[in-house]
C-alpha cells in the first residue's frame, strides 16, 4: 500500500504540479465572473436533482472563475482528448490545475483520495473507470465539488455534475460543466448531445 501511495504522488507530482501553484495557503471562497445566458436552465423551472438538462449552446460563455480557482484533474487515463480540453480551458482561464492520474484499478480510489487531499475547489474527472470509484466515494464528501466529464454516475448526489457530450465536443463540455458548478445548478447532467 505504501508503493502505492508513493506512486500516486509521483504521478501527481510529475503530471502537473508546478513550483509556482503553492496551494499550502488559505485563498478567497471562488465565485462566479459574469452570469449563465438564457436557455441554461429556466430558473422558473428548475432542474430537480439529478435531472438532464440540454442547455442552449454558448449559453455559458460569460461564466468564468475568480482569479486563483483550484481545479484538480482526476484521469484514468483512458481519455486523452477531454484531457487536454480541460488543460486548455486551465489555460484559458488562469485556473491552477494540478493532475492525479490512477490509471490501475487498484489507484481508483486512492487517487481520488489524494485529489481531495489536495483541498480544490472542484475535482474534473475524467475516464468511465472512474465512474464505480466516484459513486463510492462522492456521497461521503459532501464539501467537495466534483465535474465528471464523458458519463454520469449511476447515484449522484449534490456535489456532483456531471457532462455528457459527443466526440469533439469536449471544449464546450468542460466550460459547460464548470460554469454549472460555479453558479450553483450542481447535481445535475448537462448534456450536450
């Protein structure tokens, strides 16, 4: 176990995790800059907990974070594609992304483990190993955030969100995902077809 352990914290250390991204000290509560456009969600009708939405395109363009977001990408590995949309969109955004990648079985859940130990504002996920793992240990952490991009776990509770989405759509997946984590519509599948 202790391998293990040393494992996952090499493969943190060597897949993204900067000298200067020092999370050691406190940071502001993230918000939300700007605001969703129509046809995200009609908030005269809101979406019940784990309930699909199909929100109009570009109608999360003007979400972003605040200065100093801490996202923690979670990868099986099995996902190159949605991997590097969340790094550009880290990019983009000026968000400090670090990445944790269990790509064996047995590193599922001691990967996530570590990217909760790491204290983000919200975990991305990516990779439909990972979707068993989630289910187990989500409901447990309710203070902590967490995206799934590519599926959705079969027993969501409100600190999860995932986003569905088709091949190349993986961009606006993303910023759709984390503009719905940002202003509060958590819990809940944004399907982007």
């Amino acid at each position: 176990m202790r391998s293990l352990f040393a494992t996952l914290v090499l493969v943190t250390l060597l897949a993204g995790c900067g000298a200067g991204d020092d999370w050691s000290t406190p940071h502001s509560r993230p918000v939300a800059l700007g605001t969703l456009g129509s046809g995200f969600v009609d908030p005269a009708k809101p979406p019940a907990p784990e309930s699909v939405i199909t929100p109009e395109p570009g109608s999360w363009d003007a979400v972003h974070p605040s200065k100093g977001y801490r996202v923690v990408l979670l990868t099986s590995g099995e996902d190159k594609a949605t991997e590097a949309a969340v790094s550009e969109w880290a990019d983009a955004e000026d968000a400090s992304l670090k990445t944790v990648t269990a790509s064996e079985p047995a590193q599922h859940v001691p990967g996530i483990v570590t990217a909760m130990d790491m204290k983000p504002d919200l975990i991305i996920a990516t990779g439909p190993s990972l979707v068993e793992p989630l289910d187990l240990v989500t409901a447990s952490h309710l203070n902590q955030q967490f995206l799934f991009l590519g599926g959705r776990l079969g027993e969501p509770t409100a600190n999860v969100t995932a986003a569905t989405f088709a091949p190349r759509q993986a961009a606006p997946a993303v910023r759709a995902g984390v503009a719905a984590v940002l202003t509060g519509w958590t819990g809940i599948v944004v399907d982007l077809g």
